[in-house]
C-alpha cells in the first residue's frame, strides 16, 4: 500500500507493506544506511531515528506506524555536506570509533538538547540509557553531549 511519510524534510510516497519495519523501509528503499540494525528487538539504539522529534527504534516499528510524521535520520543533518554540532561534537572527543552505535546516539543526543538544552550528566544519561556502544566507553560520549550543549547554547544566546 501506498502510504506517505516526510523523510528528512521530503515529502515521499512509498509502497510499504503492513509487515515492513521502518529501518527497512529506510534503508531499502530510501538507501538511508545510517540506521543500523544491531539487535532487531529494539534493545540497541543502533536504529534510533526521530519521529516527530522523538528518538524510535526503528527497527521494532512498522513503517505504517509512522505514516505522516516527519522522519529524521543522521543523513539528515548535514544536508548540504556539513556536519552538524552534536556531530562535531562527537568526533572531536573521540566519541566515535566503529560508528555503528553513532548515528542513533547522534539523533538521541538532537532530541535531548532541543528539549534540555542545558543538560547534566544524570540527565544526559537517562536519555542515552536505551543505546549501547561496546567501542568507546560512555565518558566520551557524555564529554560530546556535554561539548554539543555548549556550542548549542553559544549559538541560540
């Protein structure tokens, strides 16, 4: 069936059937590799995109679910070849190694501090609680939210 979605800030129309996850409707059909598929149970945070703003493991939602939202992927965020803050962010601290986890905890960490701008570590924490990442260690990871916060908040005062 035929259903509509806005992915990254275009409106598509996809055939997308009933049993169809939504990481691979957006892998599959749209080549948004960005939402890895770690676990398949929605335990990983590897396929976290934005729905509405608001992380989703994707891999344990079905595409039609979402029909008309507007979706978010980490493609998304650099969409004319820059990387964003929280992305900056990550590299500089070394937050990033294998990059499988990344791009969930990426889009997490958007969610967090369009909500929180101003987070602390108990906080950050809570909302990264659903992403595992068995390469860096989470003291980088809370040293780029923390790092992204900063620069954010320089940017909107």
């Amino acid at each position: 069936m035929n259903r509509s979605f806005i992915v990254n800030g275009v409106a598509r129309e996809l055939m997308v059937a009933d049993s169809q996850t939504l990481a691979d409707m957006l892998r599959d059909q749209l080549g948004l590799t960005g939402c890895k598929v770690g676990c398949d149970q929605g335990l990983c945070g590897a396929c976290t995109v934005l729905i509405d703003g608001v992380p989703v493991a994707a891999c344990s939602c079905f595409a039609f679910m979402v029909e008309g939202a507007k979706i978010e992927t980490i493609e998304g965020l650099a969409p004319r070849g820059r990387i964003d803050p929280v992305q900056q962010a990550f590299l500089e601290t070394g937050a990033v190694q294998c990059g499988f986890c990344s791009a969930g905890l990426i889009l997490s960490v958007h969610a967090l501090l369009r909500q929180v701008p101003e987070p602390d570590d108990a906080t950050i924490s809570h909302w990264l609680e659903a992403h595992v990442c068995r390469c860096t260690g989470y003291t980088a990871i809370l040293n780029a939210v923390r790092l992204a916060a900063r620069r954010m908040a320089r940017v909107t005062a």
